[in-house]
C-alpha cells in the first residue's frame, strides 16, 4: 500500500459537497469529520450526509467519528455508505468489541488518539485494526497549526506496528500541508489528512498530487 491523501471535506463547502468531491477525484478518500458538540466542543455533520455523500462521491469515505459513546453510534456510519470508520479509543468503552463490529459490517476500524493519548496502553489492539490515526492538533477544528511534539508519537506507532505485523496504516490528520507532510512521512505515516491545505489551494486537484509526492518521495529514503 503507498502513499494515500485523504482530504477532509470539514474544509469544503458544505453546500455543494457532491462538486467538491468532484473537485478532488485524484484523493484516495474523503475524510468526512463527525463532531457531536460533546466530545469536540464543535458540531458537525452526521450520518445522514455521509449516506447521501456515500452515494455521490467516487471515493470511498472515510468517516473520522469525534464523538461520545461511539460504541453506540459508529455502526451506524458503516450502514451509511462508510468505507473506513475511526473511533477515538479515549470516548470507546470496548474497543476491540467496537473494532470487531465495524469489520463484520465490512468496513475497515480505525482507533484514533488524541494528541496528549499514548499510543503504547493500547499496543495489543493493534491486531483488531485495519488502521491507527494520530491526531497531530486537538480535535475539533480545522486550519490549525500542526503539533511538532506529535512526530514522536507517529515514530513510536510505526514502530509499533511493525512490530505486531500485518497491514495497518498510519494515519495523520491537523496541519498536514506542504510544508508539514514531508516530516509526517518521515516518522511513519502513510495515510495523510489535509483540509485548508487542499480546499485552500487553486487547484485542489493538483495539490492532492502534490502532497503525495512529497510523502511518497521521503518515504522512498
């Protein structure tokens, strides 16, 4: 698996979704963040989007869940059209049980963590997962300056993971851009979340291309 770029549709309009999607048919996904005014101090779009943006968009979608009691809700993201599901591991009750459902559903699971979350408590989950996401700010809000402190954290995941085998990918989401994405590479990561970066550009289209050059040309030494 090789570099893939994940807008987050967070930065689109959300009033032409559809056309957006258009705007950037070289993504690999797009990256849809649900956020329920609860565990994010933000509130976002919900599963009814994801369904009609499932049904639409060429891409398969990655819904990226900021919420509390995902245990309850995030099947419900697989049943809308979802091609991958994250849910925070710090709002989870039962994670693995949580990561076992959204595969026999057909999607693959994701745990993200916060920032200031550790990734080694949960060193022997990695086995239930199709990818782990290191949130690189805190969740909530988008165009905010990506966190250095994180790469550390990105290293010590990578390391983790190839270590417990498999084909888990890493992914990155806050502040990924030109400037940031070479750094995130370097340290591991393979999947890359860009908002602003992309829907801020001229030609969004080209700076998905962009962005994957440079990360596929650091992972490359």
């Amino acid at each position: 698996m090789g570099i893939q770029i994940a807008p987050s549709m967070l930065s689109s309009d959300f009033a032409n979704l559809e056309s957006e999607a258009r705007r950037i048919s070289g993504a690999d996904w797009l990256h849809v963040d649900v956020m329920d005014g609860h565990f994010v101090p933000n509130l976002t779009l919900g599963a009814p989007v994801v369904e009609a943006l499932a049904k639409v968009a060429e891409q398969p979608i990655d819904a990226h869940l900021m919420i509390d009691d995902p245990d309850r809700w995030a099947p419900e993201y697989v049943e809308a059209g979802a091609g991958s599901v994250t849910f925070h591991v710090e709002a989870a009750r039962a994670p693995v049980r949580l990561a076992r459902e959204i595969r026999a559903k057909g999607a693959r699971a994701s745990m993200a963590l916060r920032p200031a979350t550790p990734i080694e408590p949960y060193e022997d989950l990695l086995a239930e997962l199709d990818m782990v996401l290191i949130m690189t700010v805190e969740p909530g809000f988008g165009g905010q300056k990506f966190l250095d402190v994180c790469l550390p954290k990105i290293r010590r995941t990578r390391a983790l993971l190839d270590k417990a085998g498999g084909d888990v990918w890493l992914q990155v989401d806050g502040g990924v851009s030109v400037e940031t994405i070479e750094r995130c590479a370097d340290a591991g990561a393979d999947v890359f979340v860009a908002g602003s970066a992309v829907f801020g550009a001229d030609a969004p289209d080209a700076m998905v291309s962009t962005l994957r050059d440079l990360a596929t040309a650091r992972c490359a030494h």
